[in-house]
C-alpha cells in the first residue's frame, strides 16, 4: 500500500494504492455540518418552547394546532439524518483495472453505485451552481460519459474545483486514460 503525502491533497481528501485498486476517500465532515448542527439546535429551541402552546391545542381540538407539531418533528428528525449523515459519512472510491465502485457510508445515502471501467469514456468535472444572484453557492461534479452515451455522475457535492480535479486526474492516470 502506497500513500500520496497528506500535504499535497485537497481538504478531507485521502488517497492510497493498493496493489489491485487504487482507494480515493472524501469526508463529508465539514463548516456546512455545523451550520446544520447549529440549526438543529434553533429547530429544538423553537419545537420545545412552543411545546405548551401545542400540547392547548390538543385539548382544543384544534386541527392546525395537533398537526404542528407532527410536522415540526418530521423537519426535526429530517434535519438531523442530514445531520448524523453529514458528521459521520464518507464517500469511498474504489478503482481497479476492471472496476470502479462508489461507497456512501456508514449512514444510509444515494449514490453508491458499481460500474466495470471499460464503460467509461470520459471523465470530467462540471461545476454546479445553486440559488440565485446573492445567495449562489458553487459546488462541482465529477461525471463520466458512458459508452451507451449517458452522462453519469460518480461524485457531487464537491466544495472546491481542487477536489474535482484531483479525483478526476488520480482515476485517469491510474485507468491510463489520457486528457
């Protein structure tokens, strides 16, 4: 097994060679995590103050009143999956001669996916843009144009075109493909 010096990659990237396949590691940890987290906790602040005035709408009757709080806790517990997801989550890239597997994990996420590599054509990048004029937020994606002629996404949510890149060269040069 061969590392790459940590110095040299892009943040919470990792990157190693094994004598089969090359593994290409991304943590999701990162400041959006604690954005959510600091959210999740406003959500609990605002859902348990609250609390009381609902609980009176039980007794009430009131139907706007009872299903408050059942829609507040769905967003709750949504939220804070994205959240668990966020913190503890990594995306593993697999590459062999033969294979490339992308693995979402330890929390259940779409994405995962297994591909024999002499489907790929094309590897690129392509940067995805979010929102509008003040409030844009730029992340980017590695995709590959598949021999069917699809266009399929391996990776997204990238923060930076740094990571793009480096994913997209490391898998090239380790499949042989050429720019």
């Amino acid at each position: 097994m061969v590392e790459e010096m940590q110095n040299d990659l892009p943040k919470r990237m990792f990157i190693e060679y094994h004598q089969a396949y090359m593994h290409i590691q991304k943590k999701w940890l990162g400041l959006s995590t604690i954005v959510m987290a600091i959210l999740l906790l406003l959500w609990l602040v605002v859902f348990f103050r609250t609390f009381n005035l609902i609980a009176n709408g039980f007794n009430e009757g009131r139907f706007f009143l009872i299903m408050m709080p059942v829609m507040f806790a769905a967003g709750g517990v949504l939220l804070a999956y994205f959240l668990v997801a966020n913190w503890l989550n990594k995306t593993d890239i697999f590459v062999s001669n033969d294979l490339m597997e992308i693995k979402i994990g330890p929390v259940p996420w779409r994405g995962n996916m297994k591909l024999e590599t002499a489907h790929i054509k094309q590897i690129f990048i392509q940067k995805q843009v979010a929102g509008h004029e003040k409030k844009r937020k730029i992340t980017y994606a590695v995709l590959f144009n598949h021999q069917n002629g699809k266009v399929v996404k391996l990776i997204g949510g990238l923060e930076s075109q740094d990571q793009a890149l480096f994913i997209e060269q490391r898998i090239e040069d380790y499949l042989g493909m050429s720019q």
